[in-house]
C-alpha cells in the first residue's frame, strides 16, 4: 500500500462585518516546504472565507494525500466531519431546511473526497503561530474599500 504524502494545512476566513467583505487564507505544509495562499471578495459572510479557505487549500494539491486540517472554525470542522453525511443523504439540505452555503460545501465534499482527511481544532486568537499567521493573511486579503 502506497504511503500518501502527509500535508498539514492551516485556514482561516475572516470577514469586516458579516455579511461584508472578505478574505480567506491557508497555509499548507509538506515536506519542509511551505506555500501560503489567500484572497478576498467584495460582499461574502465568514463562513464562507471558512468554506473557502479550505476549498482553496485543497484544489492546490495535484495528487492524492494524506491532509491534516488545522482550524479555529467548528463550523468547517463539524460541518465536514460530522453534518456533511447527513447533508448529502438529504439532497444537501439540513433537517430544518436549507443548507447554507450548499454551494461551498458541496464543491469541499468533492475535493475531500480525492484525500485522506483528519480534522484538529485549535482555539483561535491564542497565540498558536500558524493558526495566527492564518488569521492575519486572510484579514489582509479583504478587499479594502477606494
């Protein structure tokens, strides 16, 4: 069996009122190397950059891997380890009704899809360096208003 390539992948999303405009960044590691990445949109909520973050994250790879998640949004977290499944199973929508953001979710669901993912959360804005390097590279990806 063919050891995949282990990378570890730091996001975030933030948002200057939400909704509001946004930005979103990752931070992926691999083998000593380190490629950091990020962007923004105009009108969007946090959760989305969230979404997004992740989403971006994964479309870099070019190959399968073994993805370790580090983040500070249990709604990304939760979302793709523990609701994703039932969301799926009821035509991407929440018992209650619509999914929000079905769209992000949907697109994560494929790229995850491709990797052998696990999830850590770790408590935002409290010094862990990466998850804070995260923080600040999506925060200054928002587009700023001329």
């Amino acid at each position: 069996m063919e050891t995949l390539p282990l990378v570890k992948i730091y996001c975030d999303g933030a948002c200057s009122g939400n909704p509001g405009p946004g930005g979103w960044a990752a931070i992926l590691l691999s083998g000593g190397e380190r490629i950091e990445i990020s962007g923004g949109e105009a009108q969007t909520t946090n959760n989305r950059m969230e979404l997004t973050a992740a989403l971006e994250a994964l479309k870099t790879l070019n190959k399968p891997c073994s993805v370790q998640f580090i983040t500070d949004s249990s709604y990304l977290l939760r979302g793709a380890s523990e609701w994703m499944k039932g969301w799926k199973q009821r035509g991407w929508r929440r018992k209650e009704g619509a999914l929000l953001n079905a769209d992000l979710w949907q697109a994560l669901d494929a790229e995850l899809a491709k990797h052998q993912v696990s999830w850590q959360w770790v408590k935002g804005h409290n010094g862990h360096p990466l998850n804070e390097r995260a923080d600040e590279l999506a925060c200054n990806a928002i587009p700023r208003a001329s």
